[in-house]
C-alpha cells in the first residue's frame, strides 16, 4: 500500500477507525452526549477529508477499491446522512430508557459499510460492505426493544437480509465461475458464457432489488419502517438506499450489459411495478413511516427509469436524484423523529391534525419535504424529476416515463392529504390540548431540519451550481 | 423598466403579508393593495410602448412583438434560462391580472377574517405565478410557474374554502399536475427533437419556434401540450374540476380561479400549442373545434340546470371558454382578437359574477338558489349591477362578451360554418340562464335563508362593481385600443404557424 492508496483512502480509514474510537470511548465514560459528539465528529472529520482524497482522483487501491469523484460523492453524501441520522438519534434516544452509546458504534459501522459500497466494483468488497451494513442494520433496528413491532421488525429484516445475500452470493459464484473474475469488468468478458452472466446479473440484480426494496421485492420495507425507531428508519431510507443505488449505478454503467435488452426490460418492468405498487399502495397508509416506506418504493422505481436511460443522461439523473431524495426523506423523518416523544410515538396522520397551527416551523419543514417528494416547483424534488423525465424522453423510453407521470399523480395524492392534515382547523382544540403533548424539540435537531429544507429549496431554485458540480463528477469517470 | 419586476415584488410583497401577519390582521391588506396597485401601475408603462426593434446582433429574436425582453442564465447545463418578454398579448393579459387582483384583495377585506396575513402570502404569489406564467419564454421556466401557480391556489381553496374544500383543492391540484406532468414530457420531448436535429440544447421559445419536426412526433407533441391547456381552460371532458374548485373557493379564489387562471389555458394554446406545431395543430383543429361547441352547449345546459349559485356561474364558465377554444384552432386573426377580448371579458363579468356571489353568501350565509328571492327592493343597487353583468354574460350587445363571442364566431365561420351555427345557439342558452339567475335572486316573493333583510352595496363594494362596470362596458363599446394592443402579436404568432387546413380569413378589425 502507498501513500498515495492511503490518502485515498483517509475518508474511509477515518470512518472505520470511528468505530473504534467509538468502542474506546465507551470503555472510558458511559456517556451519551460524549459518544454522540464522538460519532458526529467522527463523520464530520470523514467528510472533512473527502477534498484530499479528491485531489488525487480517479485512484484504484488494487483491484479491490476504486476512488473516483463519483464514489467519494456518494460517499460524501453518506457521511452526511449519518452525522444526520446521529443527531437525530440522540434527540430521539434520550427519551427512551435503554442502553443509548453502543448505538453510534452499530451506526458507525453500518455507515462505514455503505461507504465502502459506493466505492467498489469488486465483489468481494460488495459483500463485505453489504454484510456489514446489514447485520449492524439488525441491532439498530431492535435497538429499542421495548417498542411495539421492533422485534418482529428486526427479525423480518434479518431473514430477508440473508435471502437477499444469499440471492448475491450465487449470482457472483455464477459470474465467477465463468469468467474466473471477481469484478464486475467479468460481465464485459467476450469470452464468457451469456447464460452464465446474464443469469448471475439477474440473481444480482434481485438480492440489490431486495436492498432497495424494489417490487416484487418490497414486502418487508413497510413493516421494518414502522417497526425500527425513526432515526433507524431514516438511516435506512438514506443511507442504506443511497449506497445501494450508487452500487447499482456502478454495476450496470460499469458493463456493456446496460445495452443487453433483457437486463434493461426487466429492470424496466421492476421500475414499472414499483412505481406503481409504490404509489398505489401509499394511498391507503395512515401511518407516517408506512407511507414514507412506499414512498421510497416508488421514488426508486423513478431513479430505475434514470439508471435504464443510460449513463448519458441517467448518471447525473440519478445523482442530482439521490442527493436530492436522501435530504428530502432524512428531513421528513427528522421531522417524525423529533415529534415522537419517549411514550407515544407520532407515527400516525392523526397525530399531524392541524400541527401547523401548534408548531408552524416544523409543519412548514414537512409541508417542504412532502412537496419535494411530490415534486412541487420550489423545492429539489421538482427538478430531480424533470431531470429523471429529461433523461427518460432522451432515451425514448415513453412507456416508464408515462407510467412515471400517472404514478406520480396517484402519489401526490397522499402527500397532499399529509400537508393538508396538518393545515386543517378540524381538530384544533382537541388534539391541541390533550391528545399529543407538545414535546420539546432540541435546538440541535430543529436546526437541522432548518437547513435540510433550506437545502431543498436551494436545491429547488437555484440548482446550477449543483449540477454543474455533478456533470464534472461524470466526466472523469472511466 | 424590468420586467423581473412585475412577478417580484407580489412575490415579496407575500412574504411582507406573511410576516407582517404575524401581528396585525391590517397590514397584510394593505401590503397586498399597495404592492398589487404598484405592479399594475408599472405594467402600465409598456402600455403603447413602441416594440423593440428585431434582428440586430440576435438580441432581439425575429418574429415577435416583443416590447421588451429580459434574458439571465439559470441552469446553464441544459440550456435554461430565465427568459421574460412581453408583448402586447402578455401585456393585455398581465393587466387583466393585476385588475382582477386589485379586487381580489378589496373584496377580501371583511371576507376573510382568520389567517389574514397567511391568505394574502397565498393570494400574492398565486398572481405572482400566473404572471410568470403569461410573461415567461423558456418552456422550462413556463412549467415552472405553471406549477408554481396552483400550490398557493390549492391553500387557497383548501384552507379558506367552503365546506367541501379539501376534495374540491385536492381534486383541482390533482387535474393540473397530472396534466401539467404530461405537458412536461412534451416540452422535454420537443427539447430532445430539437437538440438531436441541430444539436443545441434550448428551451427558449423563439428558438424552439423555428424546429421543423416530422408530423408524427409534433401530432404527440401537440396532444402533451393540448391537454395541460384544455384541463386549464377547461374544455368539456376535463371539465370537472372547475366547478368544485370555483364552488368552493373564498370569493377572492373564485375570481381568480375564473379570472385569470382559465385564461392560462388560453394564452398556452395562443402562445405554444398552435405556433410551435402548426401542422399538428391545423390537423386536430376539427376534433378541437367539435370540443369547444360541445362545450358551449352543455357548460350552458349544466349552468341551466345548477341550483347552487356558484355552480351556475362556474359552469358559465365553461360555456364561454368553449368559445375560446372554437376561436383559437378556428385559427385565424379574426377568431383571434375574438379570443383575446372574450379573455378580457370573460375575466370581467364572471368575475364580477362570482363577486356578488360572495357577496350573497357573506349576507344570506348561503348559496342556494332556493333559499333566495324577491332581493331587488331591499337591494335594489346590488340588484342592477348583477343584472348587468348577467347581460354581459349572456352577451348583450355593448358589452364585452359580445364584441369577444361575436369575432369568434365570425372568424370561425371561415372555418366551419357548421361548428359556428351550433355554437350559436350557446347564446340563446346563455340567455336562459343568465336571466333565470337574475329572476331566482332578485324576483318572485320574497324568500331568505337569514332572518335579517340582505344590505345593499357598501361603498366598498359600490366601488369594485364601478370599476368593473367602466371595464366591461368600455371593451364592449371600444374594444379598438385592446384590439390593437393585440394584433402584432397575433399577427407574427399566426405567421409563424401557417395554417394549411383552414383558410386564413385576412380582413380584420384594426
């Protein structure tokens, strides 16, 4: 290893080595505000790093890992979403009685594994960043174990994790057995077997489906939203999403096979179903974080029809779309997360009647966050669906990008009737005064979701700067 | 002058009501007046200006009218821009919002009560979107307001509505995305033909004017467009909307709703969906014209059979914009100006209408038909104003509806003397339910939901009918300076597109 592989790799070393201090810390004081300034530090000195590393890019650290610009992107944007999801947690951990420090290290991990995911086209790093995520993921979800539904939810999770490994472990075993490579330059093989290949990416392709909760693979995502504690919830919605989406960007841009038509119409057909199970299905929610969940199913079928377009249009699609999407969702379920109080959660539309009139900043945040994934001019929402409809009229795909428009207007009508129950007058003065208490939001965390929906709106009106930045990521990449 | 100017500052003028709302329930209103008043009056300086001379160095694109045009880079990455421009068009338009504006705010006065501050921010940058929307020339800048204009309209109607207004918003939010998406993919897909035949990547207007795109692409690309304008407008099948969201809107979103916002729909068939695809649009123009007599007939036939006022008066609606529709694929100059001064008068007297409206139901808390009668000697001056702007809007000679539905009829006779005689028998039923409106209300014994006798006109009020009055009967009796002010831009939006199906008609009023 050189120096020039280790400064690369700052970002990356300083965020697993985060665990570790995290770990030592512990060992030191039991405290909770100690170990969250730890974790957050931890990511904002990662972050801090990200410019060096950048300096020297594009840089392959053996065949293993592979530092571009659009890795250390997504990386950049992963980092951010768990120094999110740290603040969020310990707003949220501190009214709840159970053991809070050892979180941050289950999430350092996980975060530490999504990074390493954004930066790979190897697939022994893919199952190592995949598992890593994952089993971190299984006690982050129970973590808070005396809530309803967090057991099962963390046992549904587990079971549907491992299938979905498994469903990867067979599909790089196929590729490998044909191609003798373990890198996704195997699929470019001319040599090699289609049935091979084109069976291992699809086996592929499924277990990532699984991760990203495309349908037909998306029955657990609803459950395991409800079930884990919000800030676990937007973790998932982020990160986890984030990070498989840039895998997925890697693993079809990387290989002649986003020209091979059966890959590109079944994962057209995936985008379709999920775009309107997503959306279909979130109509009949009354749970907040059920309705995120198909809310996120069907936002990544929007970000498919992006990736079948084509690395032309589609990368910077795609990009501008993730990075607008993990801030709008980290948003909506910060807002979530700092209304739930230690005993009652406020997971349920109910809870939101007339929240506008008892906590306007809150309300307009989420009215910002709902609109954004509606994809209401004003906010980054709108023009990360022009720019996935840009690239989807480019490439002539009219069927998914009409099915696109309709879905979104089914979907519009739930996000509408959000924002709508939290500017109704109907029940003011009853569940102002006793239904859901006020509970008392930390500075921290109202000043986050402040600048999230800030950054949506800049995002929303004044974007050329942000893209233009993303178009330089794509034009290095190989 | 700028003419960033005209959408800025109802936009800051908003926030201004939002904050100031805060504290006062007074500030908000006069804010809202002073700005609205501001922006009209700077409007008013393009009235008669010369336009700018076109072709030197490119500034200038050739084939407009244009009285001024302001250009500033946005996302330069695909080619947008923030494009204004105003031309004689725009012009009529813009000041018909900001009128119908004016009185939007007056008639709110004692209306609204609660949030005050919060519906003026809504009322402000609904005006602010609608006039981005008339004086934008990127296609993706048009989108952008187009969309921008419906979220404050949607609290409008959803928070200070009657009580079906979370299905009326929602329904109403619901139409214009789904339609508005749809026009989406067809500007991105005219912005990808373009880019492929000469690879620039643009929205601007004047230089997507100039595509010559084969006929089966545009024929789709037209249908995108048409339908965005025709929900807008709205024409007969995608009318359902309107009657909801006009029923169940504050006075104030009513006449906005049926004052300006229709005339969006309008202005996009003017401005994009015939010039940018002639031949598309010449070959559909029959299977439009068929939509705008039906439409005429049976918004006139709902309208007859409606017993809640607001209901009447919303399906009117429908009925006038079916001559709007008639007249603009009727394509040519005549049926044109017809367009623009129905545009006018329409937003007038329908305007007007849904005022006394409100105005009924801020006194009898009702807007039931059977619930009312026998009001012309209690309210005797109330009583006249309203009969006057029913026969404006059943188009009586003098008036602005007329001048409007006549042209149309007149320059679509070109086209189809068929669709025209049909269309005409709109007006015999518009007679019909204009004056069964006038009788129900103010004739016949005397009948009240409330238990106090209703109270003429305030001053207020006196004065927001006077206004309107001068207006309606001013269009009626000299349209000539509105038509002038129109003409060039027709002129040059009809040149561009040579109609090949129908036989351009060259005489003209002036």
């Amino acid at each position: 290893m050189t120096t020039a592989d280790l400064i690369a790799l700052v970002p990356l070393l300083v965020q697993a080595g985060s665990v570790l201090v995290l770990l030592a810390v512990l060992c030191v004081r039991r405290n909770h505000l100690l170990s969250a300034i730890a974790s957050a530090s931890a990511n904002a000195t990662a972050l801090g790093f990200l410019p060096l590393a950048s300096a020297r890019t594009p840089h392959a650290v053996g065949e293993l890992l592979i530092i571009d610009q659009s890795a250390l992107f997504f990386m950049g944007l992963i980092l951010a979403s768990a120094f999110v999801v740290t603040v969020l947690a310990f707003d949220y951990l501190e009214r709840h009685s159970v053991r809070r420090e050892e979180f941050y290290i289950l999430l350092q991990a996980a975060t530490t594994g999504a990074a390493a995911l954004a930066a790979t086209t190897h697939f022994a790093i893919v199952f190592l960043g995949l598992e890593l995520l994952s089993v971190s993921l299984y006690g982050m979800i129970a973590y808070v174990f005396n809530r309803p539904n967090s057991m099962e939810a963390a046992v549904k999770y587990l079971i549907l994790a491992a299938v979905s490994s498994a469903f990867l472990l067979f599909g790089m075993a196929l590729i490998y057995a044909d191609s003798g490579l373990m890198t996704f330059a195997a699929l470019a093989e001319p040599e090699a077997r289609p049935i091979f290949l084109l069976g291992g990416a699809a086996l592929f392709v499924t277990g990532v489906g699984f991760k990203l909760a495309l349908v037909p693979f998306h029955l657990w995502t609803p459950d395991i939203y409800q079930g884990a504690p919000v800030p676990v919830a937007a973790f998932l919605a982020a990160v986890s999403k984030g990070a498989m989406v840039s895998l997925l960007l890697r693993f079809t841009f990387s290989t002649p096979l986003s020209d091979a038509s059966s890959l590109r119409s079944s994962l057209a057909a995936l985008a379709i179903a999920s775009m309107l199970a997503g959306n279909l299905l979130g109509l009949r929610q009354r749970n907040l974080c059920r309705l995120l969940a198909y809310s996120s199913i069907a936002h990544l079928g929007y970000v498919l029809v992006a990736i079948i377009a084509g690395p032309a249009m589609g990368a910077e699609a795609v990009t501008f779309y993730v990075a607008t999407y993990l801030a709008t969702v980290l948003g909506a379920f910060g807002v979530i997360s700092l209304l739930s109080s230690g005993r009652v959660s406020c997971t349920e539309l109910d809870d939101y009647q007339g929240l506008f009139w008892r906590r306007p900043g809150l309300a307009v945040v989420f009215t910002a966050m709902m609109f954004s994934l509606a994809g209401i001019p004003l906010t980054g929402g709108f023009l990360a669906k022009f720019l996935v409809l840009n690239a989807g009229v480019s490439a002539a795909l009219w069927t998914p990008v009409f099915i696109l428009i309709v879905s979104s207007v089914v979907g519009l009508v739930y996000y509408l009737r959000v924002v709508a129950t939290m500017f109704s007058t109907h029940h003011l003065s009853v569940s102002a005064t006793s239904a859901t208490p006020l509970v008392a939001v930390s500075r921290a965390g109202g000043a986050l979701v402040g600048l999230l929906s800030l950054a949506i709106v800049l995002l929303g009106v004044v974007p050329g700067p942000a893209l233009d930045f993303i178009h330089t990521l794509w034009i290095q990449a190989p | 002058m700028n003419l960033e100017l005209i959408i800025l500052i109802p936009f800051v003028g908003g926030l201004l009501a939002w904050l100031t709302g805060l504290r006062s329930a007074t500030w908000p209103r006069w804010i809202a007046l002073v700005s609205l008043v501001a922006t009209f009056t700077i409007t008013l300086f393009w009235w008669g200006a010369e336009p700018l001379a076109t072709g030197a160095g490119g500034a200038v694109p050739a084939g407009g009218n244009w009285l001024e045009l302001s250009v500033r880079p946005w996302i330069p990455r695909f080619g947008i821009t923030f494009f204004l421009g105003i031309d004689g068009l725009s012009l009529l338009l813009v000041l018909l919002t900001l009128f119908l504006g004016v009185f939007a705010v007056v008639v709110s006065w004692c209306e609204i009560g609660d949030r005050v501050g919060l519906f003026h921010f809504n009322l402000l940058w609904t005006i602010a979107g609608i006039l981005g929307v008339f004086l934008a020339l990127d296609l993706f800048l048009f989108f952008f307001f187009w969309e921008l204009m419906i979220v404050p309209m949607y609290f409008l109607i959803g928070m200070w509505g009657h009580e079906n207004r979370h299905y009326a918003s929602t329904k109403f939010f619901l139409f214009t995305q789904a339609s508005g998406l749809l026009m989406l993919a067809a500007i991105l897909g005219l912005h990808a033909a373009y880019a492929q035949q000469t690879g620039v990547t643009t929205f601007s207007y004047p230089e997507l004017l100039t595509a010559s795109l084969p006929i089966e692409t545009s024929r789709w690309l037209m249908l995108g467009f048409f339908v965005a304008f025709a929900v807008k407008l709205p024409a007969v099948p995608l009318h359902t909307w309107l009657a909801d969201a006009h029923t169940e809107a504050p006075t104030a979103g009513s006449l906005l709703l049926a004052g300006v916002l229709l005339k969006t729909g309008a202005y996009g068939l003017l401005r994009f969906a015939v010039p940018l695809f002639p031949e598309a649009a010449a070959e559909f123009a029959p299977w439009a014209m068929g939509m705008g007599v039906i439409g005429i007939l049976y918004g006139a036939k709902l309208a007859f059979a409606q017993r809640d006022l607001k209901r009447l008066v919303a399906y009117s609606s429908v009925s006038h914009m079916g001559f709007v529709l008639l007249g603009v694929f009727a394509a040519n100059v005549l049926a044109w100006q017809g367009v623009v001064v129905q545009m006018l008068a329409h937003g007038i007297s329908t305007g007007a209408l849904f005022v006394m409206a409100g105005a009924l139901q801020e006194r009898l808390h009702t807007r039931d038909l059977d619930r009312m009668g026998g009001f012309w000697e209690h309210m005797p001056r109330f009583a006249g104003v309203s009969l006057l702007f029913a026969l404006a809007s059943l188009g009586l000679p003098g008036m602005g509806n007329f001048i409007g539905e006549f042209l149309v009829l007149l320059g679509a006779f070109a086209a189809s003397p068929i669709a025209v005689v049909c269309a005409a028998f709109g007006l015999v039923f518009a007679t019909l339910y204009s004056l069964w409106l006038v009788q129900e209300v103010f004739h016949g014994n005397y009948r009240s939901s409330s238990t106090r006798l209703p109270t003429d006109l305030s001053l207020r009020e006196s004065t927001v009918f006077a206004a309107l009055t001068i207006a309606i009967l001013w269009l009626g009796l000299y349209p000539t300076p509105f038509l002038s002010a129109a003409k060039p831009s027709l002129d040059s939006l009809l040149g561009n597109g040579a109609p090949s199906a129908v036989k351009l008609v060259n005489q003209s009023v002036p």
